[in-house]
C-alpha cells in the first residue's frame, strides 16, 4: 500500500478570490477526485480549522493499494485538469508518498 499527503499553502488573494474561497473551491475540486482510478482505497481533503493547529491550509490524505494505482490518478485527466488552479493559488506546497 502507498500512502500519499499532500499539503498546500494558499496565497492570501488570488483568481480573484481570497484565501479562504480558494480553499473551498480546491477542496471540492479534489474530493470529485476521489473515486477517479480503481486502487484508491482512501482519500481525505481537509481544511485548516479554527482552534487546531495548522501551519498549512488544505490537506490531502490518501492511501492506494500499488504504485501503479498512484501514477494512474496523478495522470487522470481529471486531475490534471487541477493544477493550473492548483498552481495559481498555492504559495507552497509539500508532499511524501511512502510504501507500508
């Protein structure tokens, strides 16, 4: 199984929307890619939430059963169809995906 986290920074303005609408609308984005290849076998999004400690804004949480389940959604056109947003409006990004 491989576990895939990512973590995003936003900017505080950007497409015309503050940080916090950004947030929302990349959240919902990446949730419609949650049943995009067979192999994911989990996948969270989540926001940074008031009272929690956060130094990132959005998260991703996911778990597939191969790597070749991995490379399949990183290459959907779905997903791919994400980044230009995805890369407007992130001021950093980080990720780790691990073998268990």
């Amino acid at each position: 199984m491989i576990k895939h986290i990512v973590m995003w920074k936003l900017k505080d303005f950007a497409e015309g929307a503050d940080r916090a609408t950004n947030a929302a609308k990349m959240k919902e984005k990446l949730e419609a890619c949650a049943a995009l290849v067979p192999g994911t076998l989990k996948f969270e999004v989540a926001l940074a939430q008031p009272g929690l400690e956060a130094t990132y804004d959005i998260v991703l949480y996911s778990e597939f059963d191969s790597k070749g389940a991995l490379d399949a959604y990183a290459d959907h056109p779905t997903h791919q169809a994400l980044k230009p947003f995805i890369g407007a409006v992130r001021e950093s990004r980080q990720c780790m995906d691990y073998h268990i």
